[in-house]
C-alpha cells in the first residue's frame, strides 16, 4: 500500500436556491478543484441545499485575526450616526 | 450518534503542564467570554485543555458517526422492501457525512484529519459503545433509528449550542439529518408491531436488546462522570448525562405505547412529582466492559474498518497519481481553475 498522504483542504460555499448569498458550509479534503466540488456536492448537497457551490484552497483565505479584533474594526463601531436610529423624526410621522 | 463519555488517558496527563503556562488573565478572559455566550471561533485564544478535550470529544463523535455505518450496512443488502433499502442507503450515507462534517469541525482545532483516522484504526481513540452491539435482526435497523438516533438527537440538540462554534454548527446541520433517521427508524418499528405474530415477537425483541444499551449511550451518572464538569463550565455540554438521559426516558415511553411495544423496565414508573419517567438500575459492568473492549463486536468493527480503509487505498491512490498526471499536462489551466 503507498503511503498515505493528507489531500489538501478546501473551504466550501453554498448559495441556497432562494438567492442568498453563499454561505461557509465546512471543509472537504480533494486532489483538484473538480474533486473538491464533488466531494462537497455529496458532504453538504445531499438534500438540495444549494444551487452553487464554491470551493476555495483554505490556504488562500486571508482572515483578519481575532487578537486585532478591537482595533481591527473600532472605525465602526463608534459611529452611531451611520444607524437611523441615530435621528429623531416628529411624532406622528410615518415613513421616514 | 457521539462521543462515548469515558476515561482517556491522553487529556488527564497532559492536564498539569496545560495549566501552567497559560496567562490567568487570558484564561479570565476567556471564561468570561464563555459566560456572555459567545461563540469561540479556532483562530481565538482557548486554554490549551478546552483545545484538547473538544479535540477527544468531537474526533470519539465522529469515529462513531464512521462505525455506526457497520450495524446498519449489515442489512443493507437485506433490506425487505426497495424503499427500506433506498432509505437505508441514504442514511448510511448521512453517517458518512455526519463524520465528516464532524472530522472537519475538528481540523480546525489543529489536528489532521489523516491523524485521527489512524488513532480509530490503531485501536487508540474511542467510539460510542453502542456500536459494538450486533444487529441480529430487520427490526434492530428499526430500533436504531428510534432509540440510536433518539438518543443522539437529545445530545445533539444540546450540543448545537456548543460554545465552539464549528462543533455547534455541524450539530445544527447534523440535527435537521437526524429527524429522517429517526422517522424511519419509528416507522420500521411501527409497521413490525402492527404485523404477524413473529414479526412483533421480532419488534419486541429487538427492543429488549437495545433499549438498554441506548440508555448507556448518555454515558456514566453525573457523579462519576471526570469530564462532564469541565466540559459543562466551558459550554461544551449545556446539559448532564443524567438531565439528557431523563429526557430521552420521558418522550420514548409514550413512543413505545403508542404502536404496543413494551420497555424492558419493570421498574418504570411516572412520578408525578417531578413529571419524570423513573427508571431501573442500569448495569454500568456491562457499560464499562463494551468501553474497554469487551463488547459482542468490538473486535469485528475495527477489523472491518481497517479492511475498508486498506481496500480503498487504491481509490485514493488512483485519485492522487491523476491530479499530478493532470497539472504536469495543462500547468496552466490548472493555476485558473479548471
């Protein structure tokens, strides 16, 4: 028997058929992008769940990391302004 | 299906060097982020002993969901009707997946998958017990659905809210699958019951084999339970073996009544102080005997995994020498993609 090695992972997507985005579903292991649609086809497909798959080398995600979580997204959250909440409309108005 | 509550050695020992290096303010931290309920994603900082035991509990959760396909392929071939074969073939099939989905919640804990599936085939990591019982009738294919996937979907529910969020997401995919296995599982039982005399013998039967075990399955009293209060101050579990085993109890009985099949229990009783299903004694002997390999079928499940493993070497093989035959033929449209 050869030796067996790790085939290289793969993120997949799946968009639902009632035009949602894609969303991550979970990994596969697979030898080429073909390979990897298949095996996400039948890992995460089974019950039509999805009218498109993505699949995506893990290794070419790049992730914010969560340790510069604060920093990282602080110009958003300090700015109430950019929320309709934010202003006030007169009693009694509707549709504003 | 999941993880079979036992001793393993690997975590324990470890235990003392995880805690000492580790930052008292990161480990504050994040127990406080556990007590907002936040999900715990595998890029954020974990005390080393949640990394671990998530690693044991999820890797014993997903070898399960790959043996628990041997009892029921058993009858694959067997299956009475072409729509009991079609179903059992699709829910063998969802084990499969089930394992995967779990194996690569797992991944992301740092581990390889490669390097799991050797442990299950070395005979090191466990599997929930249940699986070691043999399957000597159609109608033990219907009580696995029933009480097997039962059980499991009572755990799974908690574990759905897990608080890494990988293990709780492939719960949440895992639990609208288990509904089917569960249905179909009912409905095998249902129709036996309902049948010739031999064949509610065989229902009723089937029934006493394995609604025993199936209470096993939620693993050691909460008072000998080494895990549970760790995995519970973490998150992991949100309910105990006792809390989950009641609930499993309480919704079978009416089940069981309903298409005339009787429990196994003399002992059963309501009370109606606490609205519970009382129970008999279980016999934790046995219980312990199957978990360190003593079962009717221990020996025979990894045999056959290890078979199935070889025997498909030279699928992966074949798979592997064609991906590198195809990128030395067309370098270029493999860099785009096709």
């Amino acid at each position: 028997m050869a030796t067996d090695t790790q085939w290289p992972l793969w993120e997949v997507f799946l968009q639902p058929p009632k035009g949602e985005a894609h969303e991550h579903a979970g990994s596969v292991h697979a030898t080429s992008a073909e390979h990897a649609l298949q095996n996400a086809r039948d890992v995460y497909a089974r019950r039509g769940e999805a009218v498109n798959i993505w699949v995506v080398p893990s290794s070419a995600i790049t992730a914010s990391t969560p340790d510069d979580m604060g920093p990282f997204f602080d110009p958003g959250n300090d700015k109430p302004y950019r929320h309709p909440q934010f202003y006030k409309v007169p009693r009694g108005v509707r549709g504003v | 299906m999941f993880s079979q509550p036992g001793p393993d050695k690997s975590v324990g020992a470890a235990a003392a060097e995880d805690s000492a290096a580790e930052p008292p303010e990161r480990v504050a931290e994040f127990e406080a982020r556990i007590a907002r309920g936040e999900s715990i994603e595998p890029k954020d900082w974990m005390p080393q002993r949640y990394r671990r035991q998530l690693i044991r509990m999820m890797s014993q959760h997903a070898h399960s969901e790959v043996v628990g396909m041997l009892p029921e392929g058993n009858w694959i071939t067997r299956a009475p009707s072409l729509r009991r074969k079609m179903s059992l073939l699709a829910k063998v099939q969802d084990e499969a997946g089930h394992g995967l989905y779990i194996y690569c919640g797992t991944e992301t804990l740092g581990v390889d998958r490669h390097e799991l599936i050797q442990q299950l085939l070395d005979g090191v990591a466990k599997y929930s017990s249940i699986f070691n019982y043999p399957t000597l009738s159609w109608a033990d294919i219907g009580c696995i659905g029933w009480f097997v996937d039962g059980a499991a979907i009572v755990n799974q529910t908690m574990l759905a809210h897990a608080s890494y969020g990988p293990y709780a997401r492939a719960m949440v995919r895992i639990c609208k699958e288990e509904n089917f296995h569960k249905r179909q599982g009912y409905e095998i039982m249902t129709v036996l019951a309902a049948g010739t005399p031999e064949q509610r013998v065989m229902a009723q039967e089937a029934v006493n084999r394995w609604w025993w075990p199936s209470l096993m399955m939620f693993g050691p009293h909460d008072a000998e339970s080494s895990n549970s209060d760790e995995l519970m101050r973490w998150g992991i579990k949100r309910k105990s073996n006792d809390e989950l085993r009641q609930r499993f109890v309480n919704q079978t009985v009416a089940q069981a009544k309903a298409i005339g099949l009787t429990l196994p229990d003399p002992d059963l009783e309501y009370d109606e102080a606490t609205e519970n299903w009382k129970f008999g004694a279980i016999d934790w002997d046995e219980f312990w005997r199957v978990v360190k390999g003593d079962g009717p079928c221990n020996r025979e499940r990894l045999a056959a995994r290890r078979a199935a493993h070889a025997d498909g070497a030279w699928v992966r093989d074949a798979a592997t020498a064609y991906a590198a035959r195809q990128s030395a033929a067309a370098p270029m449209l493999e860099a785009h993609g096709d």
